[in-house]
C-alpha cells in the first residue's frame, strides 16, 4: 500500500484559521494566569507584566508569552509567574 501525504492540505490545518484560534485561547489564558499573580513592586504595577506575541511562521500557528518589559522581568524571577501559570 502506498500513502502519499498532501503537505500543503497539512499546513493548512497547522496555520489556518482554527489552529490560530486554539493557540490564541491558550496563549490569552496563560498570560492571564500569569498576570493574576500578585505584583511585587511598590507602587503596584497598573500594566499587565505579561504579553501574548505572534511567533507564527508559513509551517505553524504559535504564540508566544512573554514579559512585557524590564520590570516584567523582575517580576518573573522573583515569582515565577509563567512556569506557575503552566502547572495550572
């Protein structure tokens, strides 16, 4: 039996509409979780630390979250927001 695979109907699925809309849920909620995590600055921050970014290329939908700025960053090594927010 021979199988022969249509690769250009494969990345369609992997970076159509639907697949950007599944990445774009998960990367949303991940960054919400990780942004419910309580700031650790005084004045309390009034920005969200963590940002969703489109990581896609011509193969496959991604997303990427990603600290927002240097005191996002701050703010990820003393809580480690993001890795917490994945074991959600």
């Amino acid at each position: 039996m021979r199988i022969t695979f249509n690769q250009s109907g494969f990345d369609e699925l992997l970076t159509g509409s639907f697949a950007q809309g599944l990445v774009d849920d998960e990367a949303d909620r991940l960054a919400g979780r990780a942004n419910a995590v309580a700031s650790t600055t005084d004045p309390a921050a009034t920005e969200p630390y963590y940002e969703v970014e489109d990581g896609s290329d011509n193969k496959r939908a991604r997303r990427r979250v990603r600290a927002a700025g240097a005191r996002a960053m701050k703010h990820e090594a003393k809580t480690n927001a993001l890795q917490k927010a994945l074991g959600q």
